[in-house]
C-alpha cells in the first residue's frame, strides 16, 4: 500500500511540473492583465491565491508569481535606469 502512496505523489508531482511549463510558456504579461480584469469584472475583486484555476480562466498562482515579479523588476530596472542617467552612474542588473 505504501508503494502505491508513493507512487501516485510522484505522478502528482510531475503533472503539476508539466501544467506549469505549459501554463508558463502559453501566458504572457498580457494575457494575463486581461484575465485578472475578467475576473475582476466577474467577481468585483481581485483573486486570492487558490483562485488561480483554469476554471476562474486563471493561470496557476505560480505563473502569476513569475510574471508579476517579472513586470516588477522590469519597472524597477527603468526606475534605475533613469536614476543612473541622472547620477552619471552605470546600472548593472
């Protein structure tokens, strides 16, 4: 019995590892944006983390992870970069 426990964790584990690669590489920044104003629209509020399911036409919580984090270093590095134009500085990132 135990075997069989561990077994089917391990086909969990590597189904949730595929649906993120593909979730990952099928979302954009963009597609995401207009996702979140859909369920916005929907529900009058932005999504909690476990609300992040195909079924609320969201990607996985992880992808909106990485494109979130990702958006915000984009900003960050503009921020930075303006800064170091101004100082006479170089930006290393």
């Amino acid at each position: 019995m135990y075997p069989e426990l561990l077994s089917t964790k391990d086909e969990r584990h590597v189904q949730t590892v595929l649906a993120y690669r593909n979730e990952a590489q099928e979302c954009s920044a963009e597609r995401l944006l207009e996702a979140e104003k859909n369920f916005f629209l929907k529900h009058g509020r932005l999504p909690e983390p476990h609300e992040y399911t195909a079924e609320n036409d969201l990607p996985m919580y992880s992808v909106f992870c990485r494109l979130a984090r990702e958006a915000f270093e984009a900003s960050l590095r503009a921020e930075f970069q303006e800064l170091s134009v101004s100082d006479g500085q170089i930006l290393t990132m």
